[in-house]
C-alpha cells in the first residue's frame, strides 16, 4: 500500500495559528506534500486566506477601534453570522491585522503566538512554495474555495479570480488541487484550469448551498452523493472526493468505528482520486471510541487513525504534520 499525500491542513495548525507564514512554513519543514489554503476575497478583489470570511474568529479585527463601525450581519449560506466580513475590507487594510488562534482552549501552545503575523494572499502563499521549489522542495497547493455561491451573489467569480491568480503566478501549467462544496464553481474551474486536480468535498449532513439555491428542498444531499450512484455521477464530473473522516470511520451508534466504508473503494474503482479531513489528536476531535481524557488532551489518535489507514486513502488533511508524516509513512 502506498502512503497517501500528507497535507497540512492550514498548515500545521496544531502548532501555529492557522493560514500563517509560520504555519505553513513548519507543514513544510514537517515533511508534507502539500499545503491547504482557504480562499475568500477581500473588497478589491484580492483573494485572501482565511478559513471564513468572517474575521473575528481568526484575527484581533474586533480590538482594533478604527474597524469598529465595520461590525455587521451577514446571511451566508443560509445562515446570519454577525461580526467584521474579508468582502468589507480592503487588502491594505486586511494586511494590517494580527492572527490568532482558533481554538485556544484546545491549542494553548498555538495561541501563545497570537497577534504576530498578518494575514496572507493566495499569492504570498504560491511564492512562498516557489521559494521551496527552488531549494529542492516541491510542495503542492490544495485550495478549499470557500462560499462562491455567497460570493457570487455579492458581484464576485471565484473562478475567474483564482484562474487569472494562477495565471499571473505561473501556476496555470503546474499540479495544483482545488477543492469545494460546490459543484458549480468546481465546474466553472473545469472549463478554465485544464490541468487543476478538482476535489467535491462531501460530508454526510446538509446539502451543496449552489444547488440549494437553484432547486431548494429537491437538491441532491451531500449522503446522496456517497450512495453508487451519486458516486457514479461524481467520477464524470470530479478528480477526487474529499470526506469527512466520520464518513470513512462510520462510526455506529455507540460511537465505536465500522469502517473503513465502502465509499472509499467505490470511489477508487471508479477512477476518483479520495481524501480524508481532517486528521487530529485531540480528545475533541475524536469519535467517542478512541477518546481518553479531557478535550485537549491527546486521546488514542493512533487507533482512530488506524481506521484511516486501512481505507487506503489517496490523501489525508493533517493539522500536526510531524505525527501525520509519521503515522501514515
């Protein structure tokens, strides 16, 4: 069996705040083959990563006085979120901003290095990895497009954006995967990327909010798209399929794994490229099988990711890269 592609998931945010210089730099000097980033766009079209667009999760937007009047409320994808918005920012001013951590209370470690770097662009990001390329390091970029249907509505082609960003990158003839919960953008990328690696990312509640818009209560559920046939439509359509760990470790309802699911040899057959997201230690992250003490304490992740192993995965989303280039090596 070979090993799957290692990707740092946001870098290595088990260690960093996430979408960092930092974080992606130790993904790299950790072993990964490939990095992920978050897309959003800023006001002036700059595509920014971010695992959101709403900024006070990630960022000290919400300390800094000279922003407070930008506080506001925002409905994406069907629900109302209410705080400071990438699309309500210039990149100037998006660039003078400090990051933090996520989940503190989960990654303390993390958080001690909070409000020491700015914000990146997709394209900090591309020359960043050409700057490895040249020292012997080939990495791989796998960009999550995040809200296009969202975005699209506020006068934006992610598309579009994230073509002419690679064009003007040199990145246009070059292996980059791009990933989404979105057919529709994934399918506009098709005619404009030719040689991109395009990813649906699927999990098993909910629904794709572009074909929600499009056909509400009539759309195809993300659990219909992991029966054989969704799968069987997916493979004319996609490169890979990106899954939830849950969907792959199946776990029943005592909390205890069943898989690896059958989905994941389906998709193979059929010629699909299939990852898994997202590999973490934490007791949090766990399902309740291989839980061990409290939720930031690390549970037994070896056994949870053992599940993982056996399901033969092209590639798997890590946020602490050393133990992920480890284990699945």
């Amino acid at each position: 069996m070979t090993r799957p592609l290692i990707i740092g998931h946001r870098g290595a945010p088990g260690y960093r705040p996430e979408h960092t210089r930092s974080s992606y730099e130790l993904a790299i000097q950790m072993g990964v083959d490939a990095v992920e980033p978050d897309v959003v766009v800023s006001r002036d079209g700059v595509l920014v990563i971010r695992h959101e667009n709403e900024l006070s999760t990630t960022t000290d937007v919400a300390d800094r006085p000279e922003f407070a009047d930008r506080r506001t409320t925002r409905r994406i994808d069907g629900l109302e979120h209410v705080g400071w918005f990438t699309e309500d920012f210039t990149w100037d001013e998006l660039a003078r901003l400090r990051c933090r951590e996520r989940i503190p209370g989960i990654r303390p470690d993390s958080a001690a290095f909070d409000d020491e770097e700015p914000p990146l662009r997709l394209r900090d990001l591309l020359v960043l990895l050409d700057e490895h390329r040249a020292g012997g390091r080939d990495v791989i970029p796998v960009v999550e497009i995040k809200h296009a249907t969202y975005f699209a509505s506020q006068g934006w082609d992610l598309a579009a954006l994230l073509d002419d960003e690679l064009r003007a990158a040199g990145w246009r003839g070059r292996r980059v995967v791009i990933e989404s919960f979105e057919l529709t953008v994934l399918r506009q990328l098709r005619a404009r990327v030719a040689r991109a690696d395009l990813v649906f990312l699927l999990e098993m509640e909910g629904a794709p909010v572009d074909q929600v818009a499009v056909l509400g209560s009539d759309a195809r559920g993300y659990a219909d798209w992991l029966r054989p046939d969704g799968v069987e439509l997916l493979a004319a359509e996609v490169h890979g399929i990106s899954l939830d760990k849950t969907v792959v470790l199946a776990p029943d309802a005592d909390g205890r794994a069943t898989g690896p699911a059958a989905v994941v040899a389906q998709a193979q057959e059929r010629g699909l490229a299939v990852f898994a997201w997202t590999c973490r230690p934490e007791n949090a992250f766990l399902i309740p099988e291989f839980r061990t003490g409290g939720l930031a304490e690390y549970g037994n992740w070896r056994g949870e990711w053992g599940v993982l192993r056996r399901a033969g995965l092209d590639g798997v989303f890590v946020d602490h890269p050393d133990l992920g280039v480890a284990y699945f090596a």
